[in-house]
C-alpha cells in the first residue's frame, strides 16, 4: 500500500513537469520573434579628386598670303577649211565580146514503139472456196443473243442453246455437243434433248445469274469426233440477251 502511494506521487510529480514543459513551449511559439542585432552600415568617405588649372597656351595668328590674280589668254580664231575640187573621171568605152556561134542541132533518133499486152476479155475467174477441214459449222455465221425463252427463270438464269440441221437443213438429233467455261466447266449435251428449241434442240445453263464470261462451245459426232470449229461465246451481261443461241448445220459431205 505505501508503494502505491510512493508510485502515484511519482507519477503526478512527472506530470506536472511534462504539464509545465509543453505551456513554456506553448508560450515559446506563440510569442514574438526575438529582434536579431541590426548592424549600421558605414558610407566610405567620398574621395576628392584634385582641380587642374590650364595653364596660358599662346594663340597663333594666321599671316596673309599674297592672292594671285589669273592672266586671260586670248583665244585663237578658226581658220577656213578648203573645200577639195572634185576632178572628173575619164570615160569608159566598152568592147564588144566575140560572137557565140549557135551549135548544130541534134537530130532526135527513132525510140521503139512498145508492143501492147493483149487484156484477156470476159470475166475474171473465181477462185474454188478453201473447204473447211470440218463438216459443220455456224448455221448463221455468227451466234445470236437473245431474251430468256425456253424457261421460266427470267434474269436469274444464263445459258446456251441451239440446233443442229444437216446438208438440206433438217434437224438431226444424237450429236454432241461440248461446252467448255470458267470454273473448270467441261459438259456436254445432245441434240434433241431440248424440244423448246425445235427438233434438234439443246440447252445447257452456264450460271443462275447473268455475267460477262467467255465460253466455248464445239460440236462432236456421238463417237467424240469433233466435226465443227471451237465458237467463242462471250455474254454481255444483259439481262434481255442472256440466252446465247449456238445452231450448228453440215457444209460438206464426208
């Protein structure tokens, strides 16, 4: 018990030091700054610079000087120019040259009178027609676009057709005919498989739109024969000639 109270009185003596402690630094802060020693400054002595007395310089007077006065020379006169007497130049007779003397003419000798080639008369010979190394070919010399007929699709559809007639334009059906495109196409058709075209007729669709590509198209006895020459048909993309028509027909004989 008397410990405790020793301990206590030791810790209330600490506080009031550390209690007195903070108000003298409390009070330290919030006084006034203390004034720092002002040291007078001290002017140099101003330096006195000694006066200079001119001394007397003697002033020299110009002396005159004599003025020449200029002597006027009497100018000289012009004297006359002779004027040059213009003598007279002799005559000049002129001589006659000798005479040319005319030379003799040349006697025109006799030139050859050409022979005129006899013209043949009558009219020229026609040459024979080269015959063509096959047996058919384009019935009308070239291939015919036009509308969509044989079906129902309209627009979107594009192909080829055609028939294929003989020496006396009769429709002949069994014939091959190949087509060949883009996209590694390489079908074949026969003639008379298609009657919307006539007795003899094909047809063979090359795209359900229409394009501007190039196709080929020849035709083949049913043995695989090629007996016409490869046709290059190139669409338009026009939706009126869509159709490409290919009609075959015999020029020759075996």
């Amino acid at each position: 018990m008397g410990n405790t109270r020793l301990y206590n009185i030791i810790s209330l003596i600490f506080l009031v030091l550390t209690v007195l402690v903070i108000v003298f630094v409390v009070t330290r802060l919030l006084g006034p700054a203390p004034e720092a020693p002002q040291e007078v400054a001290t002017l140099p002595e101003v330096l006195v610079l000694p006066t200079i007395t001119p001394s007397n310089t003697p002033t020299r007077t110009p002396t005159a000087t004599n003025t020449l006065t200029p002597t006027i020379s009497p100018t000289p006169t012009e004297s006359p120019t002779p004027t040059p007497t213009v003598s007279a130049s002799p005559t000049i007779t002129e001589t006659p040259g000798p005479t040319d003397t005319p030379s003799a003419t040349p006697t025109p000798s006799v030139s050859p009178t050409a022979t005129p080639t006899e013209t043949p008369t009558g009219p020229s010979p026609t040459p024979e027609p080269t015959l063509s190394p096959f047996l058919f070919d384009l019935r009308e010399g070239e291939v015919i676009f036009t509308t969509n007929f044989a079906n129902t699709a309209g627009c979107a559809w594009q192909g080829l057709g055609g028939q294929v007639f003989d020496l006396n334009g009769a429709p002949l059906t069994g014939l091959v005919i190949n087509i060949v495109g883009p996209n590694a196409l390489d079908r074949t058709v026969v003639s008379g498989s298609n009657s919307l075209y006539g007795v003899g007729g094909w047809e063979f669709p090359v795209d359900n739109k229409i394009n501007n590509f190039t196709y080929s198209v020849e035709l083949r006895s049913a043995a695989g024969t090629t007996i016409s020459p490869r046709i290059t048909v190139t669409f338009p993309a026009d939706c009126a000639r869509n159709l490409a028509l290919v009609n075959f027909i015999q020029v020759r004989e075996r």
